[in-house]
C-alpha cells in the first residue's frame, strides 16, 4: 500500500496537497504524521525525515522502495499509477494549463505564503485586514488568485477549476485555506469557489482532522501567542 508521510494538518500545506489528492480519488493510503517540533537540522521531525528523503521535508510518498518527496512529482506519480482517476483532465489543452497554474502554484504566490501561513483552526480576519493594508504583494497574489480561477472557471463550466475534480484543486486547497482563515476579500463567485473546495470529501475530512490535532506550535504562529 502507498504511504504518506506528512505533517501537522494545521500548518503543512504541501502535505495537504497529496493527502486531499489521495483521500479525493479514493486510493487507498497509509498515513503517517510526523509532528512539528522545530525545522532546526537537530529536531526529531528533521532526522525523521533525513532518514526518508535527502531534503528533510514533508510530504514523502513511499511506494514499496520508491520514494517520492516533491509534492508535483508525487501528484504526476498517481497520475500515472491511477490514470482511471482522471487526476489530470482528460483533454490534451487542459491539462497543459492544469500543469502551468499547478507549477504557478509550485514556485510563486511567496507573498502570500509568507504573510498568511496556513493555520486551518484560525480565524483571523483582523490580521487579514490590515495584511491587506499593508501588503500590496499579497493583494498582487490575490488579484491573479481571481484572475486564473475566474478564467477557469468561467472556460470549463464549474463547479472545480477543469469542471471536475482534478490536482489543480487539490493544489490550490491550501491556498483557499488561507482565504478563509484570514477572511482575505474576493469576489462572490471566487468565494463560492472557496466553499466548493472546503465542501469536497477530501478537504472535509483534512480540516476536521486539523481542527482536533490541538497541537499549538508557537513557530508557525506569528499572530497568536496560544490556541
């Protein structure tokens, strides 16, 4: 059977992405979540996870020896492994551009990463506030946040990014994550959007499990001093 090898649902994002992917589609998976307790090369979540992948990071995908630790590539694999799943759409233009916002995803939206941190349990709209104030970066990643999902959208017909379900939703769960968390203003039909990710089985069963770890990790909160 696959293993995933992840975080603390509250806060690892990237783990999110493979779990919800798996959970979504219905392939069967061992979990297994390794706890933050620091990112210092000397804590026990780093030599967990030196013992498993060369950078140290979750997620981790184990089939047999195979061993898998970028979250694309672990996406491709099941692509691969489960083609019946249809994780990328079927159409050849499609799942090109799946490919571009997924990768998009990959390497940019920094500053919306590193000022709205995932944090599923939170609800912090005052930050969001004034981080929308004060951050014109982050407004630049919403904006093309709206851009990309209401071109999407409107192209494919809903209710998901490529009509169906598919890994560009499951990649861009964390992000809708953070919108609701920090209350971050979009349009109506980018919050319906957002209520339609957080309502997919997969998702659901991601947030319940993140809201009843009851595990307060102070590094990954800047805007609280307790849960």
């Amino acid at each position: 059977m696959l293993k995933l090898t992840i975080g603390n649902k509250n806060y690892s994002s990237w783990s999110m992405r493979p779990w919800v992917l798996l959970r979504q589609a219905g392939i069967p998976f061992e979990e297994v979540l390794v706890r933050f307790d620091s990112f210092d090369a000397g804590s026990q979540f780093k030599q967990t996870l030196a013992r498993l992948n060369p950078v140290g990071k979750v997620p981790v995908l184990t089939d047999g020896e195979l061993v898998i630790w970028d979250t694309l590539a672990i996406a491709e694999y099941l692509a691969e492994q489960f083609p019946e799943e249809r994780l990328w759409p079927a159409d050849k233009a499609a799942r090109a551009r799946a490919r571009s916002v997924c990768a998009e995803m990959h390497s940019g939206f920094s500053a919306l990463r590193s000022h709205c941190p995932q944090n599923i349990e939170a609800s912090l709209p005052e930050v969001g506030t004034l981080i929308w104030r004060d951050q014109p970066a982050v407004r630049a990643d919403v904006e093309r946040l709206v851009a990309m999902w209401s071109e999407l959208l409107q192209a494919h017909g809903g209710p998901l990014l490529f009509g169906h379900f598919s890994i560009a939703d499951a990649y861009f769960a964390p992000v809708c994550m953070r919108l609701k968390t920090y209350g971050l203003p979009v349009p109506p039909a980018i919050a319906a959007y957002v209520e339609r990710v957080a309502a997919l089985p997969g998702v659901a069963a991601w947030i319940a499990d993140a809201k009843a770890e009851a595990d307060f990790r102070a590094f990954e909160e800047p805007y609280r001093l307790k849960r």
